[in-house]
C-alpha cells in the first residue's frame, strides 16, 4: 500500500482486517510503554495494514508468550523489562551485539527464525548525530550509571570511536563490567570525572516523573561547563532536573525521545523493510509524554 494513502486505511470501517499484521511489545509492567504510540504513527503515516499493541508479560510466562508469537506468526517484538535477558533462551539466534550485552529488545523473523538484536545504545548514537549533529567520535564520555542501558551505550560509544568511556556508578562490579565493554577506552570513574567530558550521558532513572528519584540530578552542577553537551535517556518529563542544571549553565541538552524514536525506528524497519517516519514518530512521542503528564 502507497505511503501517499496517508493512512487512509485506517478511517476504514473494515480495518483491522483478517490479513492485518500484529506487533507487540512485551514487558512487566508494558502499560506505560510509548512504543506501540511510536510505532502505529508510523503505521498510520505510512498506510499500512499493521498493529502494534502491548501484551503484559511475567517472568514465568515468557517461554509460552514466546510459543504464541511464533503460533501466531506475529510479525516482530520489541522487548523491555525484565524480559531482555531472559528471551534469548527463546529465540532461534541473537547478534553478536545482543550475545555481549546478554540483552534483547526487539525481535524480527530472519525466513522462519526469530532473530534477537539490540538497538537501545545504537539509538542513542543516531540521536545525537542525527537530532542534535553531535558526533561520539574522538570525545570523552561520561556515562552516569551501569544497568543495561548503560551497558549498551558503553559498547555503542566504543563502537563510536568515542575516546574515552568513563563509567560513574556507585556499584563499582556493575561499572567495571559496563567499562569493559567499551574495551581499551572505558574506565571506571567517580562524578568529578565527568568535568573532563565533552557528553554527559544520564543512563540512570535519576529524574524520573512518579520514581522516588524525581525532581534530582544525577550529577553536580559544579561538573557541568560549557563546551559540554548533555544527554538525559529519561524522557518524562521532558525537561529533566539535568537538563534544567544544563541549561542554566547554557549548555546544550537532549531527553531521551530521540533515543526512544531511533530505538523503535530500528524494530520497525526490522519488521517492514521500510524507512520509519521519524518526524512523525517523534511528535507522537512529544505528544503523547505531554498528554500523559
């Protein structure tokens, strides 16, 4: 069906249909997740006859959620919390990437085999190039945490040609594991560290709306300078308390939207083999935070 349709199908009384393809996001909890509002603008946008929804997943029934997605032919997954470990077990083979990481979050069909893969710090890169025309390549980076996201920006900043990967994390296991992603160039740091960076990247939940880490900052202000450029992978809200410490110091920053958009825009050309909208799916991440808040 033509892009140029605009999404004409879907004002159709007769939509969905019985050849409708489904897409899901699974996760516990999943009713908060933004991605299927991403991905069905881009389904709108584009016309096509497709659905992506939100299936509530637990940890133990991950093996017979993964046995319908195959039964059902679905046509990809996208993968959040506390699955991302836990499916590749599941799965018929995962990327190198994904194999390091030991994290999944989308799914496709390659032929007949679910295929898992990774695109949570690849995103990020996109953004800052792409968003913000900020380049990893030759630049210090501070990385404030070590969970999974974390992780993931380590290996993709390495991957960058980022210069230098200094992970800041109270749990120093977890931080010299991220650091050893990132090989030759990552470190682990203390928070005067990320004086010394040109990017300041948030991978913590430290701002968060509705956590009991809304309203801080994960880092000093006294750490923050021009010449830096700040970016905070929370999203909601949309300007953080990091960003807003930035900002009075006239320091460029970017929230985590653009991470989400790229991230999903991976899956869903995963899935269809078609560019992603990312103006559209932009907006509709905008609009829908605005909404929710």
């Amino acid at each position: 069906m033509s892009s140029n349709e605009d999404g004409a199908l879907h004002q159709s009384w007769a939509w969905p249909t019985g050849t409708t393809r489904v897409a899901a996001v699974i996760g516990d909890p999943v009713s908060h997740s933004l991605s299927p509002v991403l991905h069905n603008a881009a389904i709108r946008r584009l016309g096509l006859d497709m659905v992506v929804v939100a299936f509530r997943t637990t940890k133990a029934g991950i093996g017979t959620a993964m046995a319908a997605a195959r039964e059902f032919g679905l046509a990809g997954l996208m993968v959040t919390m506390p699955h991302k470990q836990s499916i590749i077990d599941h799965l018929d083979a995962v990327s190198e990437r994904s194999q390091r990481l030991q994290s999944v979050n989308y799914v496709y069909w390659e032929g007949d085999k679910l295929v898992g893969d990774s695109a949570d710090g690849i995103a990020l890169i996109n953004s800052l190039r792409t968003d913000f025309d900020v380049s990893i390549r030759g630049k210090a980076v501070a990385l404030l945490g070590s969970g999974g996201a974390a992780r993931s920006i380590a290996l993709a900043a390495a991957e960058a040609g980022a210069a230098s990967v200094c992970v800041i994390s109270r749990n120093l296991q977890t931080a010299s594991a991220a650091a050893d992603l990132a090989g030759s160039v990552g470190y682990v740091g203390v928070a005067a560290d990320a004086a010394q960076a040109d990017v300041v990247i948030n991978a913590t939940p430290v701002g968060m709306a509705g956590t009991s880490v809304a309203g801080l900052s994960p880092v000093g202000v006294d750490y923050l300078h021009q010449g830096q450029f700040v970016y905070d992978i929370v999203y909601n809200p949309l300007v953080t308390p990091l960003m807003e410490l930035a900002a009075a110091k006239g320091i460029p920053a970017g929230n985590g939207v653009g991470m989400l958009v790229h991230a999903v825009a991976t899956a869903f050309e995963a899935w269809t083999g078609i560019a992603a909208p990312l103006e559209e799916m932009q907006a509709a991440a905008r609009a829908e935070t605005l909404r929710r808040l």
